[in-house]
C-alpha cells in the first residue's frame, strides 16, 4: 500500500483553499471556551455524556444510535475493522477519499473501483452491477470529495434494500452544504452506517472529532472495538460550545454558497470549465495550466489543491470556497494570471 502523505505543513500563512476547512474558522464561542480550561480538563481523564447529550439534541437522533470517533479516519478503520475482514469485497466509487483506500488496504480488503462517469455524475448504474453476490460493503461519499457529486435519496434507500444485510457506509463530511441526509433511514435499514465529522462546517479540523451513526446494534459492536479514550477532554469542551453556536455554521454556509457562485461565475468568463458541487468546494479544469496556476497562486499567498493524480482528475484543481474577501483575491489572482 501507499502511504498518504497530504501536503499539510507550512500552510498557516497561506489564504488555505486547499482542503475543504472552514475558511472563516471556528466559532468565536470556541475561543471563548478555551479561556476557560481549567487544570481539571486537562488532568482527568475525558467523559463524553454530556457530549452524546448535545449531540442528541441537535440532531434529533438518539444516543444508542452514534459513537463519537477521533475524527472521520477512525470512523472508517473502526468501521472497516469491526464488519469486514481480510479479503472482504469492497465497492468504492472513484475518485473519492483518500482514506477510505488507505484502511482497506490496511486491512487488506479487496477493493472494486467503480470509476464515476466522464462528466463527473455518480454511476449509479455501473454501481448497481458491481454489486455481486460476493459484496460485502460499499461506500457512498455524498456529496463526493473531491468531486462534489450527490447522490439521490431514492439511489441510498434502492442500494439499501438491494444490499439487505450487508455493509452501506455512507460518508456526509459535507452534509451541512448540501442538506441531503440519510440520518431519517436509519430506523428502516440495520445495514446503514453513517459518517459525520465537525472538521468541514464547523471549523474543527484541528480537534479531530467525528461521529458514527448506525442502528443500536452495530453502534454497541463498534463501541466494543473502540479506543474509550480516543477524544480529548479539550475535544470535548469545545465540541460542546461549538453546539451553543449553531448560527456560526449557518452563516458560514451562507458565504460558502455566495462565494462558490461568484467562483464558478468567474471561472466560466475565464473559459475554465468546472463540475456541479453540492459541497463548499468547486472542482475546476485548467488541463495542461493546471501545475503552473496551483504554483502561481501559492507564490500569490493561496493555496488550491492539485488533483491531476487522481482517475479522471487530469489537469482539475479542487478549490475551496472562501470568505467575500478571500474570494475576491482568488478571482483577481486568476485573472491576473490569465493575462
């Protein structure tokens, strides 16, 4: 296997379009939190009710039915390592998260990449024949990184049924953007497990925080494979803030969906083509420009993130929305390298 080696240092100077995070930050009640660690948060050991509390709340979904994970990573091994075994067969729609390759190939699974089609749509029928007798899980990244691809609601419940007892896995990192969840199946399909994380939308990337969601059932198996310690009680305390303050992630989105227009806008005078995205990124195609325009912005103070490696991604850069003010020295940026 490959190790995944993204590129994450030396970015903090940077205007950071390059892997999806908040762009604004987190929410200013975070900050204020920190203000109040005391030396009891961080000597004890973390306790996570209260956490699987708020988390109930705001979801409307019962405790039973999630397990916090240290970010979505651990989500996908936990998962992976908890209903899959050696040389099991996994169907994974292409291009997608890196790491969802990176565990299976840990646990040597036997992955089927099922490539998306050539304008970027999901495939769902070549999907639905990849599903042989033999299959034992699939995944379903919606919307999809890098591409920003959903899928129906109507696909998810036909996979489902189709899939009866066996493993759909479906990732929401980027829920929060498209409003389009399978939260509401989870009572009807023992077969659903569900990723969230708090890392896109709230601004969290640096706490690495996730949540699992699944029937009872396999969230108790999950529980009974899982590190009891896997997050922070720093974690925790701030996770608890960032649910006080919603409306921070609200307006965020609402810039996300401004700033992303006015990209695409931009990109579309400059004759650059880019793909439908029901996330808070835009995937765009510069072709042979593509290296020099990544390298170009970053001597510029921005940072875009280069997908040329990956199927079907020859000559894209994957472009964060940013704040107004971010986006417009992005745009200026472009132009001025179209020139």
């Amino acid at each position: 296997m490959n190790a995944y080696s993204p590129p994450l240092e030396g970015r903090r100077n940077f205007i950071r379009l390059d892997f999806n995070e908040n762009s604004r930050g987190c929410s200013p009640a975070i900050l204020e939190a920190l203000k109040h660690v005391t030396l009891q948060d961080i000597a004890t050991y973390p306790e996570y009710g209260t956490l699987y509390e708020h988390l109930a709340g705001f979801l409307g979904i019962p405790r039973e039915y999630m397990v916090v994970t240290n970010a979505s990573d651990e989500g996908i091994q936990l998962i992976f390592q908890t209903f899959l075994e050696a040389g099991s067969r996994l169907v994974l729609p292409v291009p997608t998260f890196a790491m969802f390759t990176f565990y299976a190939e840990l646990l040597d699974l036997r992955i089927e990449r099922v490539p998306y089609l050539p304008d970027l749509s999901f495939p769902e029928e070549t999907v639905l024949q990849a599903l042989t007798l033999d299959t034992k899980a699939l995944v379903l990244v919606n919307p999809n990184n890098p591409t920003g691809t959903p899928i129906r609601h109507d696909y998810i419940i036909d996979i489902l049924e189709r899939m009866k007892d066996r493993l759909v896995l479906v990732d929401e990192a980027y829920v929060e953007f498209n409003g389009e969840s399978a939260l509401d199946l989870l009572d009807r399909y023992d077969n659903l497990v569900i990723l969230r994380t708090f890392s896109k939308a709230f601004g969290m990337a640096g706490l690495r925080l996730g949540v699992v969601f699944s029937c009872p059932e396999n969230i108790r198996h999950l529980s009974k494979a899982h590190s009891p310690y896997s997050i922070s009680a720093l974690t925790v305390k701030l996770a608890l803030a960032a649910l006080e303050d919603t409306d921070s992630v609200t307006g965020y989105i609402a810039d996300v969906r401004k700033s992303k227009a006015r990209l695409g806008e931009a990109l579309a005078a400059m004759n650059i083509p880019t793909y439908p995205s029901a996330a808070n990124f835009l995937l765009a195609r510069f072709g042979e420009a593509c290296t020099r325009v990544e390298n170009e912005l970053r001597k510029r103070g921005i940072l875009v993130r280069n997908f040329s490696h990956a199927p079907l991604l020859d000559g894209c850069l994957r472009i964060t929305a940013g704040t107004p003010e971010q986006t417009d020295k992005l745009i200026a940026a472009l132009k001025e390298l179209k020139e």
